[in-house]
C-alpha cells in the first residue's frame, strides 16, 4: 500500500499544523479540527475553546432528587384524577 497523504494547513500567522495537531492541542476529534481548518485560517477561530452547545446530560445523569420530585408530582396528580372519576359516577 501507499503511505498516506496527511495534509497541511498553512495560517495567516505562517504557521503550518494538521488536524492531528489541533486536536490534539485543544482537545476535540480530528474531524472537528479539520472542519475547524476548512472554515477559517485565522489562528483565534482554529484554537478557540471547544464548547458544547445544546448537549444535554443524559437522563441517568439527572439528580436523583429530580427524578423522585416529579414521581411524587405525578403520583399526586394521578390521585387527584381518579378522585375526580370517582365522585363524577356516584
């Protein structure tokens, strides 16, 4: 087989990275990086923070409480709702 061809990114600052190194230095996949190097050469955007928006934590994630609080909510509702059936056909 051939070797493969990694492909460098020149930015407007002259300095020459691939998607390995960016990734590596600020901690995201090398697709990320290399969409990052498609859309700007500016060194600002390429080593920006990565933050995650929109993730939200996963329901095991939860607080325990939380889970708890809305069971007791929706206990409560439910007996308010059979009550209701309950005197409506007496």
């Amino acid at each position: 087989m051939g070797k493969l061809r990694t492909k460098s990114y020149t930015l407007r600052n002259g300095e020459i990275v691939t998607c390995r190194t960016v990734s590596n230095k600020i901690g995201v996949s090398e697709s990320a990086a290399r969409a990052r190097l498609n859309r700007s050469d500016d060194p600002k955007r390429i080593y920006a923070p990565f933050s995650p928006v929109g993730k939200k934590p996963k329901k095991d994630n939860l607080p325990k409480d939380a889970n708890l609080e809305a069971k007791a909510e929706e206990a409560r509702l439910w007996k308010i709702v059979m009550q209701m059936g309950i005197k409506k056909y007496d």
